[in-house]
C-alpha cells in the first residue's frame, strides 16, 4: 500500500540508496525507487517525469491511525483475500495491456473479440470500454463502437475530449449518434 503527496508536502530525512527501473506497463515509465540502506525496505519512489510527485509506502509511517485507502490500483491483480470497503474506488485500467498489441498490430477482429471476453468480468472499465470502440469503430462496427463509447464516457466523461479527435473514429465520424455523443 501506497500513499501519493506532492513533493512540498514531504520531508525525507536520513540516508537511502536508489534503483532505477522503467515500467512494463504500456506507458514505459521510468521509476525511482528509495530504499533503506539498512534493511533495504523500499521507502518511497518518485518519477522523473513527475517532480511534484513522492509515494511513499504505507509500511513506513508508524501511526496506527494513518487514513484507509481511497483507491485500488491495478484492482484486477489484487490477491482476492484482501478485502477492500465498498467506499475504496477500484482502478483496472491495466485490463486492455494484453490487447493493445493486437490494436498494434491492427488485428482489430482479434482484439475486439479479446476485449468483448474482457467486459465480462470488467463491464464498467472505461478504458477497456473506448478501446473497444475504437477497434469496432475500425471494422465498422458503428451500434457497438458507439455504445461502448457511451459507456466509457459515462464512466470517465474526460473520455468525450480524447474521442472527438481521435482518429480511430474517423470510420463512423459521420454518424449522428457519434457527432452527437462527443459534441
């Protein structure tokens, strides 16, 4: 468990040794992680294209009493034996990573068919839901690319901005009920 600040609001003291390690998720992000030069506990890490940002691991403040989780990240791959309140908001936007290399590869039938298994157990994931589209949208799929559009931009209204310039609708641009959903 983690927590993020901005980096005014931290204050490290003492010594800890860095490890460098980009991500092998699809943003490829580099990481910092700190670690304590004594019992090699990671204590917190930052990101080089984020300066304002420090996350610390939870496991170091020594306060009983420190604020419950307000969100789940990566959801998908958390252990089913560890419980989360209702009111924990749950991110799986890691869910479309093992397709994207098929959008890639512009297998679009492939990673529709892929993605359509995938709403199964994530039915409400936004970006899971305009990835779809944007491969039906593709392969002219207008009623599902815009359907799942809808759904996604319910989900994350942000989403609305992205698919009005987004050239994978350039299939089904013309389509009232698109010109309509991202007006």
């Amino acid at each position: 468990m983690q927590a993020g600040f901005k980096a005014e609001q931290v204050k490290v003291s003492g010594r800890f040794n860095d490890h460098t390690r980009v991500s092998d998720e699809a943003d490829r992000k580099e990481h910092v992680f700190h670690f304590c030069p004594d019992c090699g506990s990671q204590v917190f890490y930052t990101e080089p294209t984020e300066p304002d940002l420090v996350v610390v691991s939870v496991g170091a403040f020594a306060d009983p009493s420190f604020p419950p989780p307000t969100e789940s990240g990566y959801d998908s791959r958390r252990h089913p034996w560890i419980g989360l309140p209702e009111t924990v908001q749950r991110g799986t936007f890691e869910v479309w990573n093992d397709v994207q290399p098929l959008y890639d590869a512009g297998e679009f039938g492939e990673a529709v068919e892929r993605g359509r298994k995938l709403l199964g157990s994530h039915p409400d994931n936004p970006r899971l839901l305009y990835n779809l589209a944007c491969c039906e949208s593709r392969l002219g799929e207008t009623s599902a690319a815009i359907d799942h559009l809808r759904r996604a931009i319910e989900q994350h209204p942000p989403l609305r901005d992205l698919a009005r310039g987004d050239s994978d609708f350039d299939p089904i641009r013309d389509e009232p009920e698109l010109k309509e959903l991202v007006a």
